[in-house]
C-alpha cells in the first residue's frame, strides 16, 4: 500500500470512479488552498492594520461555506452511488470530517480579520504582535503541512504536524503570560492586549484543526484511528 | 505581502496534483501469493469446521491451492473474490458436494465436529442432512408446496405421523418467513411461486431436517432487491441457530450480513478477518483492491 501513493485512487474498473474521487481530492485542496490564504491575509491585515484586507476576508469566509457545503454534498453523493470501501471509504469520510475542520478554520481568519479592523482603528503602537507574527507562521506551516499530507498520502509528514501541535500551545501559553504582564504593566493595554489575546486564541485553535487534519490524513493512510490516542500510538500506527 | 509564509505560491502545484487521474502502475495480478499464507484471523475458538491444508484439483488443474480456516458455530461467514477463484469449489467441499465430479480430487483435512468429513465410511446422505445447501437458482421439486419441504423429513424418516409433518412444515415455513404467504396454498404446485419465494421454499426444505450448517451458493442473484433484503433478514434470524456459510457477488451483501469474511483468489486464500474490518482496512493489497472495485 506505501508504494505508489501518488496513484493510490486511480485504476477503478469504473473511470467515473476514479473522476468522482480525483475531483473530491483535488476540490478539497482547493478549499485547503483557500482557507491558507483567508488565514494568512487575515494576520497581515492584522500586523499591517490593513482594514481593506480584513474586509475581503471577512466577505470571502462566504464562499469558504459554500465550499464546505459542496463537499459535503459531493462525498455524498459518491457515498450513495458508488458505495465506496477500503481506502476510498476512508478518503471519503476522512474528507466530510476534514471540511469542518477547514471550515472552522476559515471560522478564525474572519474573526482575527475582525479585530484587525477594532485594532486598526484604535491604532496604537502593536503589542503582542511579535507573538502573533510567531504562532501565526507556525500554525499556518502546520496547515500547509497537514493538507501536503493530505495530497501527498503521507502519514509522517501528518505525524509530524500532530507533534507540532504540542509545541503551538507551549507558544500560546508563553505568549499569553507575555500579554498579562502587558496589562499589568499599565490598566490602559488591558484592552488592546485583550485582542490581541483572541486573536492568538483563533490562532491556536487552528493549530488544532491542522493537528485534526493531520489525524484524519493517518486514518486515511493507515486504517488506524488515531484521533484521542497519545502521540506515541500514532507513532506505532505510522511506522508499522 | 507574502512574505510571512511560502506556503501560498506552492498551493497551485499541489493543487494540480490532487486533480491528476493517475495510471495504474502494479496490475494486482503482479502481486505474489505465498501459497498457504493466509492474513487476518482464520482460525476461531470453538470451530465447526476446522479444514486445514485443503487442496481440491480438477485432473491436473488445481482448483484449491493449500487453505486452512476454520468456520465458528453459529457464525455467518461470507467467501467473496472473482469468478474463477475456487469459492464456489471450497464451499461445495463442506458437505461432498464435489463427490459427483469424477476428475475432482480433495486432499487435506476437513472435519465437522471434529469428525473426518471426507472418511470412507462417512454416510453422506447424513452429513447433507447436517450441512444443508441453497443454490443459486431456486430448484425446488415439482411438487406441492408442502411435499417440498415434507420431502427431506419424509426420506429420513423424522416424522411418523401426519401430524408431525404437518408441523415440520409449518416450523420450516416459518423460519423461512414463508408461512403467512403460503399456508392457504400449501397444496399449489411450488413452481407458481414468485423467484423470491421459491428461493424462501428452498431454504425451508434445507431447514426441514434440521441441518446444523447452511451452505448458500449466491442465494440472492437470481432475486429482486426486496426478495434480496428478506432473505438476507432470514439469514440473519438463522444465524441464532445454525452455521452460515455463503458464497456472493455482492460486496455489498457480505458486508450486510455476515461476521466474517474471507476473499479467495485464484484458488488462495489470501485473506479472513471480521467484516468490519475487510471493509474498512482490509490488510492485504489484493483484498483492497477487489473490494474497492480495482479488479474483478
């Protein structure tokens, strides 16, 4: 099964078979392509104070949902007429439960791209926004990984972004403990860095939608659940 | 502007890879077998059957190459894989049906209860009584309804009086859920019934002497969806209490109702494990590629 992944979806019996599934995979990466760039345009909007660019993200969080829901329809559909199994049944389902987590994702940009624009207004000199630049780049990194996992059907590079995971909430409880001491320093930040804290919040929680991702792509690969099950297990299930 | 992550110039490639229909590079037929090597679970606790090292050949031709698994009590077991695998072979070994081909020779050791089905002083009669089968078509005699399922009784001598009979069959009809439909007509000729309930009949004269095992040789491929879904209802009431061994085309079917499943190919068996598992992640790449509709 390692070997050849790249092809691993093609040569049905049925061409249509194989089209229906080719068009999933590559719909799906075009919702993962989209929410990258929803998430990295909402935290240059952000570090920027471009409110324009927070304002574009905000509108195309819509067409994200629409995304969503078209997959959704469409892995139905293959489920319906083309009773899927093995591997295909994994992909399939892996994918219905990939898209909540990708929409979710968007769900963030919009709402860091919403306090881009409340900080772009009161528009202070930045804190915290070395941290946000930080986490950003490493959960955005993450969610780059987890759908090249995805695309690649390679279960290390998912492995690896489960493991980074761990790292990002360190940052995110170093960068909160920063923020406090920003607010304790002087009242009037308490504010700002409240922001500042949510943003880094959104940013976190897309850490654990690529760490979710990465877990589906393993399931997708190895047959092996690993949702719920410490890291060392998922290292077991990978490297059989 | 994008400067803080490479990831968005690198999407259009990916995105490109995703959407190629790739070209088949291991044909499944390239794939070696070990002979004799089976993956998944073949062999249960407490068997019915427990055949080891079986190989069936017609004259020189090798039919059955080397198969051990055994068959639990009271489990319902699917044998799946292409035309031409030796399934249908396999399964006609459980109660000698192969008896009748002259070139057909089996080896290995085939045991029901621990007793040698293939011994020389075995009564096959007996065993058949035992070990039941339906086949594909639905054969039943030209008879009655109730002669068909009386038959069997009748020849093995399980009922002395009318009134026994009568109940065998009525026992019989309804275990095959047949009873309400054919109780006022159980003088008709069995040929006038519908496919589905023919099929219904078959099974009730298997019943009727009381088997411990059914064998069912695609029981469902001559019959229409709701036919196929009563008698796979039936099969899953039977399970309760008899041995279920079936042998299908449909996937689909396998996957409805049986625990286990085993795929045969060219006269291997290359895989057993519980349905749930075959469906989902089948471990063997043959398997998975029958399953997923790869090769057939």
């Amino acid at each position: 099964m390692k070997k050849d992944k790249e092809n691993a979806y093609g040569d049905h019996i049925s061409h249509d078979f194989n089209n229906d599934l080719a068009a999933l995979k590559a719909d799906f990466l075009k919702m993962g392509g989209m929410v990258e760039e929803q998430l990295n345009n909402a935290v240059i909007a952000l570090i920027d104070g471009d409110g324009n660019l927070a304002d574009e993200v905000r509108a195309k969080d819509k067409i994200v949902d629409k995304l969503e829901l078209e997959l959704d329809e469409e892995a139905t559909r293959i489920i319906a007429r083309r009773q899927p199994a093995a591997k295909d049944l994994r992909l399939v389902i892996a994918v219905i439960k990939m898209v909540a987590d990708l929409e979710r994702v968007g769900d963030e940009a919009k709402k860091i791209a919403k306090f881009a624009m409340v900080l772009a207004e009161e528009g202070q000199a930045p804190r915290g926004y070395i941290e946000v630049r930080h986490i950003s780049s490493h959960v955005s990194a993450m969610l780059h990984d987890a759908l090249d996992a995805f695309a690649r059907l390679d279960s290390e590079q998912a492995l690896r972004v489960m493991k980074e995971d761990k790292m990002v909430d360190e940052e995110y409880k170093a960068a909160t403990r920063t923020l406090l001491t920003f607010m304790m320093e002087d009242a009037r930040n308490i504010s700002r860095c409240m922001s500042v804290m949510w943003v880094l919040r959104a940013l976190e929680r897309v850490g654990d939608h690529a760490c979710n991702v990465a877990e589906h792509v393993i399931f997708m690969v190895e047959g092996e659940d690993v949702r719920h099950s410490s890291v060392e297990t998922a290292e077991k299930v990978v490297g059989r | 502007m994008n400067t803080m992550n490479p990831s968005i110039s690198a999407k259009a490639d990916r995105r490109d890879q995703g959407a190629e229909i790739p070209v088949p590079q291991d044909k499944p037929e390239d794939t070696v077998i070990e002979e004799g090597k089976t993956v998944g679970k073949p062999f249960v606790n407490d068997p019915k059957f427990k055949l080891r090292n079986v190989n069936v050949s017609y004259g020189s031709d090798r039919a059955i190459k080397n198969i051990s698994i055994d068959i639990g009590k009271h489990e319902v077991i699917s044998f799946i894989g292409p035309s031409g695998c030796g399934k249908s072979t396999f399964l006609r070994c459980l109660n000698r049906m192969n008896d009748s081909i002259q070139i057909c020779r089996v080896e290995g050791q085939l045991m029901l209860d621990d007793e040698d089905i293939y011994h020389s002083k075995r009564d096959v009669v007996e065993l058949r009584a035992r070990v039941g089968m339906v086949f594909q078509k639905p054969n039943p005699f030209p008879k009655s309804i109730y002669d068909n399922v009386a038959y069997g009784p009748r020849i093995h001598g399980l009922a002395n009086r009318k009134s026994d009979l009568d109940e065998i069959v009525e026992n019989s009809l309804r275990k095959a859920g047949l009873w309400e439909e054919a109780k006022d007509r159980l003088d008709a000729i069995a040929t006038g019934m519908s496919g589905g309930q023919q099929q219904r009949l078959c099974i009730a004269r298997a019943i009727a002497v009381s088997p411990e095992v059914i064998l069912m040789d695609e029981p469902c491929s001559a019959l229409d969806p709701i036919a196929t879904a009563r008698i796979e209802e039936l099969i899953a009431d039977m399970s309760k209490s008899y041995t279920i061994v079936i042998v299908t085309h449909s996937m689909q079917q396998a996957a409805r109702v049986s625990d286990r499943t085993a795929y045969f190919h060219l006269g291997h068996l290359v895989e057993v494990n519980e349905t749930n598992k075959i469906f989902t992640s089948p471990q063997h790449e043959l398997t998975e590629s029958y399953i997923t509709g790869r090769f057939g």
